[in-house]
C-alpha cells in the first residue's frame, strides 16, 4: 500500500512539473525569439436539428482563431497542435 501511495505522488508530482513548465515557456518565451501566440484557419458548420429528429448542416465562414504553442491550454487559447486536429468546428444551435 505503501508503494501504491508513493507512486501516486510522483504521478502527481510529475504532472505538476510538466504543467507549470509548459507554463512558464509560455509566459517566458523559451527558447528565446519563439513567438508563444500562433493562428489556424478554422471553418465552422451550423447544425440546426429539425421537427423529424434530423440535423441539418450548414457551412459557416472560415475564421481565424488565434491559439498557444503548448501542450496544454493557457490564457484561454487552445493549443495550437489541437486546433490543427480539428479544424473543423460544429456550432449546435
């Protein structure tokens, strides 16, 4: 049970350094001269659910959203790896 416990630690530990690393190389440039802040193109689709249980999809216009180089989101801003994934994004209405 011991070990069980230490091992969670670290886990935990190890994530927490991950996180507050990718932190900093946001707000502190690292390596220096790299821009933190990128841009995607991203298009959108409307989906508008009908009376007959169907949707209808609508092509939205393309816009263009700025995000973070990190692994994970910062300041409100997906990753930009992410949004390179799914550029592609579905609007519910």
């Amino acid at each position: 049970m011991r070990y069980v416990k230490r091992a969670l630690a670290g886990i935990v530990l190890v994530a927490a350094a991950v996180y507050v690393g990718d932190d900093l190389s946001v707000r502190l440039p690292i390596p220096r001269g790299r821009n933190a802040y990128g841009t995607v193109q991203v298009k959108s689709y409307y989906a508008i659910p009908q009376k007959d249980r169907k949707t209808e999809f609508y092509l939205g216009d393309t816009q263009t959203v700025t995000c973070v180089h990190s692994l994970f989101p910062h300041f409100g801003y997906n990753p930009c790896w992410y949004l390179e994934r799914k550029k592609m994004q579905r609007i519910n209405e």
